[in-house]
C-alpha cells in the first residue's frame, strides 16, 4: 500500500499536508479574497473622494467578484491541489471541492475538502480505461462529501477556537495581546500559513490588530536587524516580503529570533490597549507583506490622518526601532555575529 502511495505521489505527512497545503492554500487565498479586498477597499476609498465613478464602481465589482465564496474556495482548491503536485485532470476537478467546501465550512472546509479530494484523485489517475470520467467523479464527490460532513463541524471548532481569543483579548488586552502577537508573528516567519491561520480562525478586532503587529514586527524587525548582512535588497525581500526566509538562519542560531519577537511584545499593548487599533482575518496573519495588513487596518478603521500616523508607528517605526536596538545590543554581547542572518538565494 505504501509503495502504491509513494508511486501515486501520496505523502502521509505532517510537511505536505501542514506546510505545503497551507502554503499553497494562501496563494489561493491571496489569489481571490484578499486581493478582492484591497480593490474593494480602493474603490470604497476613492468613492469617498471622488464620488460615484466607472472607476470606483468597477473596481468595488472587481473586488466583490474576487471575494464571492466560490471564486475564493475553488482558488483554494486549484491551489492545494497544485501544491501537491496534482494531475491537471484532478487539479481542475479540485477547484469545485474546493468551492463547496467554502460554501459549507469557510477556509476550513474548503482546505479539507481540496485536500481529501485531491489525495484520493491521485490514487484513482490512470488506473483505468475510462480516466477521463472516473478521476473527475471520484474528486468531485470525495469533496462534495467531506465538505458536506466534515467541514462544518471542523469549521465550528476552529471558529469557537478564533471566538475565545477574540473574546479573552478584548477582556485581557495586555496580556493577551502580546500573546496573539507573539504567537502569530511566530506563525508567519514559519513555514507555514499565518493568514491561513487567521482565516481559518476567524480573527477579528482586537485579537487581529495585535496579531498584525507581531507578523509585522517579524518581517520589519529581521529586516532592520539583518540589514548588516543582506543590505536594501534582504530589507525589501523581508520587510514587505516574507521574514520566512530567515527560517533556515533561525534553526542553526535560534537567538536570532529574539528581536524581532521582543518588538512585536512590546508594541502589541500599544495596538490592542491604548490605542483599540482593530484589524480582520485577512489582515491578521500578513503583518507587512505588500503592506495587506496596513491596508485592511484602513479598512476596519478607516483612513485619517489619526490612523494612519498609528499605523505607521506601531506597525512600522516601533518594531524597527526596537528590534535594531535589541539586535545591537546582542551583537556587542556576542550572541549574534556576522553572517548569522545573512539569507542565501541560491
């Protein structure tokens, strides 16, 4: 059974079905609802100052179009089934578990779904005379099914989950700030899906506003304390770009991840309780990366002159201040040395 697995390109394993699957899910995801989002929100912002135009008004269709449940489900499931190194044949018949699967149960189950009905699909690709109509069938409706019995159920747990911690932040916003910012933060410097966390989650409010603050002082603070070793382009690649790529530095010197980590704790407070900046699901989990979570900051709060000078201070300026200062200072202690973060491409 193993060897007929391995020969179909089915992996039982933690990294293909939690790293990779999630990996690829927020591609999906970016692909559809969050970059619906972001020209929603153009178009709703440029309506407010120029009024009603073709402009504003396609682009807030635009945006409402990419964010409809089914185009944002089969992205994920064309995704998931990418990642995993589907056949076309099955990779198209993902994108509709995939959709009913967000239908029914959110990201959960569209991820569930995508994910069961692309892994049986392999195993089912070729092994027959009439392929053409088995592979899509047996894909179609091993997704209609999990979608149907195991998404909601999943779904209704990950969002009791999101709506405790949404809860305990608003009644503990210190502590528990730093905690969601901490934790997430951790999360999108991984090798995992930290928006994909949130979606999944729910995040919302004040448990999202911290949780942008910690991915963003992740990617801001690696990129100012890496500076020394990787210069301008390393500060563009992590700082609106991903802090994962300090992943392979971190195992080998895991002290690297203090600074940045000690940055989002200290200006999570700031977010979630003298300042009540609030943030969405899909803001939550993408700290500075093309600066989404700024803009969905914009969206939640609205743009002022007010929020934007907090946005850029407690999302930009503090956590570069802080992790620069705490990284230098650990430098003259001898517990980071030159090179420990520089990141190879090749």
């Amino acid at each position: 059974m193993i060897n007929f697995l391995k020969r179909k390109g089915v992996y039982l394993s933690v990294h293909a079905y939690f790293i990779t699957a999630l990996s690829y899910m927020a591609l999906g995801l970016f692909s559809s609802l969050i970059i619906g989002l972001i020209i929603n929100t153009l178009g709703s912002q440029l309506e407010v100052v120029l009024g009603t135009t073709t402009l504003t008004s396609s682009l807030m269709e635009i945006g409402s179009f990419a964010m409809d449940n089914k185009i944002v489900g089969g992205a994920i499931g064309v995704a998931i089934a990418y990642g995993l190194k589907a056949a076309p044949l099955v990779m198209f018949s993902a994108l509709f578990s995939g959709a009913f699967g967000y239908e029914l149960a959110g990201p959960v189950g569209s991820y569930i779904s995508a994910l069961f009905a692309t892994e049986i699909g392999k195993t089912i690709y070729k092994e027959t005379k009439v392929d053409i109509l088995l592979t899509p069938l047996l894909t179609i409706t091993i997704g209609y099914m999990v979608g149907k019995f195991v998404g909601p159920p999943i779904d209704s747990f990950m969002t009791g989950i999101g709506n405790v911690i949404n809860w305990s932040t608003s009644q503990q916003p210190f502590i528990m700030g730093i905690i969601v910012a901490v934790l997430m933060g951790w999360a999108l410097t991984a090798p995992i899906s930290s928006v994909a966390i949130s979606l999944m989650l729910s995040l919302d409010g004040l448990a999202a506003g911290a949780a942008v603050v910690g991915c963003a002082a992740q990617m801001v603070g690696f990129a100012v304390s890496s500076f020394r070793d990787n210069g301008v382009g390393g500060l563009l690649a992590q700082g609106i770009g991903t802090s994962m790529l300090q992943v392979a530095n971190i195992l080998r010197k895991p002290v690297i991840i203090v600074p940045p980590t000690i940055a989002g704790a200290i200006m999570a407070p700031f977010a979630s309780v003298w300042f009540d900046m609030t943030n969405n699901a899909s803001g939550a989990g993408m700290g500075t990366a093309g600066f989404v979570g700024q803009i969905m900051a914009f969206n939640t709060m609205g743009f002022s002159v007010d929020v934007f000078w907090m946005v850029l201070g407690i999302h930009l300026v503090g956590p570069a201040i802080i992790s620069l200062l705490v990284s230098e200072y650990m430098r003259k202690k001898g517990w980071i040395k030159p090179g420990d973060m520089r990141i190879l491409y090749d």
